[in-house]
C-alpha cells in the first residue's frame, strides 16, 4: 500500500484517519484544505489547486485526503487503497461544530496557515446542501473499483476501528471490505 485516497464529506473524520493512517505506514499525508485555501481563508485560484493536487498526486507515496473531485479520476486511477468515510449527517455536524468550539481562533494542522476555526453560517449550509450529491460522487468511485482495488465504505467508528486494526494486522489492501 502506497497511495490512499480519502473521500468524505466535512466532519466525517477524513483529516483524522489520513494522519493515523500515514503514522502507522510513514506515507506521507496531503490534506486538500492545505491545497483549497491560501492564508486568511482566500481561496486558491482553481487551476493552481488542480495543478498542486495532480502533482502531489504524481508522487510514489501518499495518503491523500478531501475533496478537488476534478482530480478525483487521476488520484483513483493512481491510488491503491480507496476509503469512503459515509458517518450519518448528524454525527459529521456535531462534529464540526465541537471541532470549532476546540480550535476556535486558531488554525488546525490540516488547514492552511492563517485559517482559524470560526462558526460560519455559510459552510454549514454547503454541509446540509451537499449531504446527497457528496455521495453520489463517492458511490460513482465505489462502482468504478469494484473488481480493479480495494475499496473500504466505512459508515460508522467501529468500521474505522476494525479497519485500523486490519491496517495494524497487514490486512487491508489484500482485501474488500465495507458494507452496500
């Protein structure tokens, strides 16, 4: 295992599990908010994302996580592990807000510098707005690896916790795992 790809919507726990994930297998950990945003919360210009995404994803090692689904096709195409983070909404809006009242003011280590955590109105709307088509886009990846690469759906923490124990037990890129 070489390059993971990490799909899921905000609060799902994919910045969490790409830093587990790279301290047990010492593959290095892209965070796509790193990539999306300049200091102050500016938003990079697309073509500079897409071009930084498909560098980082050119590199032999990985563990890659968020968003940019213009580049999803060729970070699938060179990934070999796939997971799709898919927590119920209720549970990934508690947890951005509990991530926000823990950082408030201060910027996370998988944000860009200069982006400290506030309540914004306008994020947790995107959340409850792109609750379904976020999904669709991971479903099309789930169908896509179906036969070609492991494909992990985890949809709750003990499905996390089993497949970090897989990870533990070198379990997890001989075989598919998850639920649907």
């Amino acid at each position: 295992m070489n390059r993971v790809m990490i799909l899921g919507q905000p609060g799902s726990g994919k910045s969490t599990l790409a830093r587990i994930i790279g301290e047990r297998t010492a593959l290095p950990v892209v965070h796509v908010d790193r990539i999306h945003h300049l200091p102050g919360w500016q938003e990079r210009p697309r073509e500079e994302k897409i071009a930084m995404a498909l560098e980082e994803q050119a590199k032999p090692k990985w563990v890659f996580e968020g968003g940019l689904s213009t580049t999803y096709a060729d970070r699938f195409e060179r990934a070999d592990v796939v997971i799709w983070l898919d927590l119920p909404l209720g549970l990934r809006l508690w947890r951005v807000f509990w991530r926000t009242v823990r950082h408030h003011g201060k910027t996370r280590p998988d944000m860009q510098d200069d982006c400290p955590e506030g309540f914004h109105y306008d994020f947790y709307k995107w959340i409850w707005d792109t609750r379904h088509t976020g999904r669709l886009k991971a479903l099309q990846m789930k169908e896509r690896a179906a036969g070609q690469k492991p494909f992990y759906h985890l949809t709750s923490r003990q499905e996390i916790r089993i497949f970090l124990a897989d990870l533990d037990a070198g379990r997890v890129s001989r075989h598919v795992a998850g639920h649907g």
